[in-house]
C-alpha cells in the first residue's frame, strides 16, 4: 500500500563563474582555429544568455568531474536540521554523461559522498534520466521501501565542446561543411546548447515541519521510440534508413572509430518537426486520461525547454489542444542556467522552490522532453 511522499528540498551547484554569449568560444576554444558561423545564429535563437561549465576559462582544463557536481548538489541539500547526507537511504542519480561507461553513474556519486552502505541505482537516457531518478525515489519512499532517497540529475556537457574534442572531426569533413551549410549548422548546433551543471531532492514520508515541501502526486513518464527513431544520440552511427549503428558494431566491421563518434548528434530537422507535437498531442491525452489534470488547476508550469525557440511552440500547440496555461505562470531559467540536460528540470525547482513564490495549495506541473527518440515526462506536485 503506498504512502504520500515529500519533496522537502531542492539544491543546484553549477561549477565556476557564468559564461556569457561573447566568452563561450574563448573557454571552449576554436574549431579548425576559425570562429563558428552559426554560433550568433543558434544565440539568437536559444536566448541564453550565459551558462556554466566546469572547465578552467584559461587553460580548457576539467574542473570537476560530473559525480563530483551530482554530490556537490547532494551536499547543498538542507531538508531539516540536522540532516547529513550519512541519512540518505536510497540514491538514484541520472545522467547522459557519465564519467566512465562502468561502474554506474549513481555508484561513483556515492563514493565522492563517501557515506556508509545505501540502495544506490543510475538511471540512463538523456533528459529524462534525471525525472526517471526521481521517478525511483519517489516509488522507493512511497511503498515504504526506504524513508527517505536523493535523486539527482547531473550534466558535464563541456567535456564533448571542447574544441580538442571536437577538432579532427571538423578537419576531416570541412570541404563537405563548406559544401553545405545544413550540415555544418548539425554539427555545430549542440555545442552552443549544452552546458554543465546538477541538482538534488531529498524525498521523505512527511512534511518537513517548519516550512514549504512539494507533495508528489504523480508522475507520468511515456516514450515514443515504438513508432519514431532515432533524432539525439551518441556513440553510434546513423543510417540513411534511420537505423542506429552501436560503435561496438562499427569496430566488429572493421571500420575506423575515432573520438569523434562519442559528440554528442541531434538530427534538428526531426527535432523541430516532432518534439512539440510529440509533447501535446500524443503525450497530452494519455497524462489527461490517467490523470484528469486541467490547465486551471495548475499554479506555475515549469517546462524544460532546450531552446526559446520552442516555447511559442509549445504554447501555441498547448492552446490548441484546449491546455492554455497563461505565460505568467510559466516558470524557466534556461537564459541564465543554460540547458543542462537531465540536471534542468532540477536547477529550475531548485530557484523556484527557493524563491518565496510558491504558495500552500498551489500546484506545480512540470515538463520535461526527451528528442533521443521521443520520450516525455509530466509530473505534477502540490505545495504544502
């Protein structure tokens, strides 16, 4: 039998001093020793306005490593006093970049903690591995399987924009960019997206009992990838019949595997033509069908939102679809947080759940999209 479970803190730890449009290149450094052409293209479009990176702004050196942002996060967690994060009973931290392939992301956390014996699971994917962490906590608190859990979400972006990483490949295919334009705005669109950073929750059966906590309704988590392929990925080779190929593969036939294989791709044309509908017309029915949430209910809608460019989108499709959730009531920090992948849907609670703006009753839905092949997640919580 299940038991209410509580969000009663939200952290975020996002590594060194904000980088702005005009520094982003400096830190990260030159492609093929020229400046990007689409680098203002993308800016104009995202609206970022600065974002972190746990990389040295002089010398391009990592800072930290992406388990030590996650337990950074972990450790700014205050849910009540007296709290260590020596109590945490369950830990579940989700990434898309791992530090390491093996061990599990959620293990190398726990050992920068350095705290005694506790469940400890990773969950993977890309944006959603962060919800789907919290997804687990939530579950393990609520069957009574633990006390209490951590979740938390983490990015280290900066590691794949590098311009040492990302140099032999743009060598090897500059004639081909110069040829056509598209394909150098693919190659370069990630990298003026993605940036560092990682929150934490701590989930408890109760309240914390000297100020506001989030009750977790439910949360509904849903992938498409039964009828759409593959659009953001890593690791692998795209087909032209839309197949992906793992780099292990590509090493069987005996082909050559460079770094360049681990950037981080994103087929934009197949993002921009199915993430919103994918988001309101096939997600929206089956949330609303399980569970009747109506627009007027909801207080502060906080959407994950890789880009600004989506959010006439998504607001125009919204209304469409009979949603209408007016934009005062719209809650982001994507312009001065930057898009931090799993970890944004935390950095976003966290600002907001700190702000004093949030009121007893009201009622936050959140959003988060996946693109690796379209999976979405709405979860809605009630402050108490």
């Amino acid at each position: 039998m299940s038991q209410a479970a509580y969000i009663t803190d939200v952290s975020a730890f996002l590594p060194g001093e904000p980088v702005s449009n005009e520094d982003m290149e400096k830190v990260l450094g030159l492609v093929g020793e020229s400046a990007s052409r689409v680098r203002r293209i993308i800016l104009r479009s995202n609206k970022i306005q600065s974002r972190h990176y746990a990389l040295n702004p002089v010398t391009r050196a990592q800072t930290h490593s992406n388990a030590q942002l996650a337990a950074e996060a972990v450790r700014r967690l205050a849910p009540y006093s007296g709290y260590s994060p020596a109590d945490i009973q369950c830990l579940a931290c989700g990434t898309s970049s791992p530090d390491q392939l093996l061990p599990g992301h959620g293990l190398m956390v726990h050992g920068e903690l350095a705290t005694g014996p506790c469940e400890v699971v990773s969950p993977a994917g890309i944006c959603l591995a962060g919800i789907g962490a919290l997804k687990y906590a939530y579950m393990n608190v609520a069957l009574g399987l633990s006390e209490n859990a951590v979740a938390t979400g983490s990015e280290l972006s900066s590691t794949f924009l590098r311009a040492e990483f990302c140099e032999p490949a743009a060598c090897d295919r500059s004639e081909e960019l110069q040829k056509a334009p598209i394909l150098a705005f693919e190659a370069d669109f990630l990298r003026w997206m993605l940036s560092d950073g990682a929150g934490a929750v701590f989930v408890t059966n109760a309240p914390r009992p000297d100020g506001l906590s989030l009750r977790i309704d439910w949360i509904e988590h849903v992938s498409f990838a039964g009828s759409l392929p593959t659009c953001m990925y890593a690791g692998g080779e795209k087909r032209e019949d839309g197949s992906l190929t793992g780099w292990r593969s590509l090493v069987d036939r005996g082909q050559n595997v460079d770094k360049s294989l681990l950037l981080v791709r994103q087929d934009v044309k197949m993002l921009n033509a199915e993430v919103v509908v994918t988001a309101v017309d096939r997600t929206l029915p089956l949330v609303i069908g399980r569970r009747g949430i109506k627009p007027e209910e909801v207080d502060w809608f906080l959407p994950h939102i890789s880009s600004e460019f989506f959010r006439p989108q998504l607001a125009e499709r919204m209304e469409a679809f009979g949603f209408h959730i007016p934009q005062e009531r719209w809650f982001t920090n994507l312009s001065s947080r930057g898009n931090t992948g799993s970890a944004s849907i935390f950095i976003m609670l966290a600002e907001l759940f700190r702000s004093g703006r949030i009121e007893k009753g009201q009622k936050l839905l959140c959003f988060i999209p996946e693109s690796g092949r379209f999976s979405m997640s709405y979860m809605l919580l009630t402050a108490v």
